[in-house]
C-alpha cells in the first residue's frame, strides 16, 4: 500500500511513462502492455528502495 508519500509515486509513474514512450519500438508489441511493465517496475524499485533505507536508517540509529 502506498500511502505515505503518494506524490513522489505518482511523479516516479510519471517519469516512467514518459521513458516508455520515448523508448517504445512498434515492432516490439502491444504500447499498454510496454507502459504497465515500465510503470510497475519502476515503482516497484521505488518502493524497495524506500524500504532499504527505512531499514539502514533503523539498524543505525
């Protein structure tokens, strides 16, 4: 669940999108299909990453 910095998510999907359309190749198959896998995995990165440091923080404080 996303829910305490929604914004920065929601930039991050942005961003996302924006990368996918500059890097789609029609050839390559379905634009949606290219948009939700860009989209998901980036976010999904986001989240663990914020989740990384949300554990080094707590181990070193």
């Amino acid at each position: 669940m996303i829910k305490p910095n929604q914004k920065e998510f929601y930039q991050k999907g942005l961003c996302s999108m924006w990368q996918a359309y500059q890097t789609y190749q029609l050839d390559k198959g379905s634009i949606g299909t290219y948009f939700n896998y860009m989209v998901r995995n980036r976010i999904i990165d986001l989240m663990r990453k914020k989740w990384l440091d949300k554990d080094h923080d707590t181990f070193f404080y």
